[in-house]
C-alpha cells in the first residue's frame, strides 16, 4: 500500500545501520526508533492514512538470528509497536531459508533468492500490516514478505523502514 522510512542511506545513516546490525549495538534502537515514530506519525497524517492493525518484523533465519543475537528489525517493530500502541504480531512471519545475506547480493539476485522465501504463520484476513525493516534496498525482501501475508489473506501491507536507498524516491518528505 505504502512505504515510509525516516532517512536516506547517507554516509550517517549507513555507520549507524551498520552498527545497530553488524556490531552488537540493539541499544541503539532508543535513539532509532524516535526517528522512524517521527516520520510515521508526519506520513499518515499527511496523507491521511489509517493506521495498520499489526505490526511484524522482517524474519530472519534462526541460524543468522543466534550468530548475530538479536533481530534488528523485531527491535524496531516491538518498540515501534509500543510506542504508536499498533500490537506487534511477534512470530507471524518466517524466513524459510537460509540464503545468502541479501546485502552481499545484486538487484536481481536478491530478488531470485527471496522467491517464495517467506511464510505466515497465522491467517491474517482483512488486516493492514505494516512490515518494519532496517534498510529497503531493491524491495525483494519486503514484496517477499508482503506476498506471504497476501496469501494469507493481508488486505493491505505497508512497509515501514529506517532507510531507503536509491533509486526509490522518499515515501513521505
């Protein structure tokens, strides 16, 4: 339906990323989520928009999950659940496989690997729901998982992310 994130992916904006993701750093969600509640709150006023029913995380595999220790995006969906009082449906997607991690493939590789790649877990019919994720890079990883909660019967799916990267035109500015 829609996509919103809070900043681009600048030389700031990278560092911070990959800190909160690659270097063990999940209490930089305090200062991360104020920065995406923001912009949230600023694009479905402007536009109008109802807010989604649920809120869930993009999946990541349970090998990846124990090496790295925590999910960055779940982090970012509970608190982003919590503070916009949107219920956080923890577990309702899953990743199912262990592929290649997608910032180390190319446009069309990411979205070759993410065929099919995702499953939910419960029905979800006649629900909005907002995906939350890190960094939107081509799309593969978040029409992956709006495809799963389609087949389970998501009325509307909107994704929302920390960053975007071009080519993608910002979601609200």
């Amino acid at each position: 339906r829609h996509w919103f994130a809070a900043l681009a992916w600048q030389q700031e904006s990278r560092h911070l990323v990959q800190r909160f993701k690659f270097h063990r750093s999940p209490e930089l969600v305090r200062w991360l989520v104020p920065l995406m509640t923001a912009q949230l709150l600023a694009c479905y006023q402007k536009y109008q928009i109802t807010w989604p029913d649920l809120i869930v995380a993009m999946p990541m595999t349970r090998k990846r999950w124990q090496r790295r220790g925590y999910n960055q995006a779940a982090l970012l969906a509970r608190s982003l659940g919590a503070q916009l009082q949107v219920p956080y449906g923890v577990g309702l997607l899953r990743r199912l496989r262990d592929e290649v991690a997608q910032h180390k493939l190319g446009r069309q590789q990411r979205w070759q690997s993410m065929q099919r790649a995702m499953h939910c877990t419960r029905d979800v019919r006649g629900l909005t729901i907002a995906v939350v994720d890190d960094v939107l890079t081509t799309g593969a990883s978040m029409a992956a998982a709006a495809a799963a909660l389609q087949r389970r019967g998501a009325k509307a799916v909107d994704a929302w992310t920390l960053c975007y990267t071009e080519p993608h035109a910002p979601g609200c500015v």
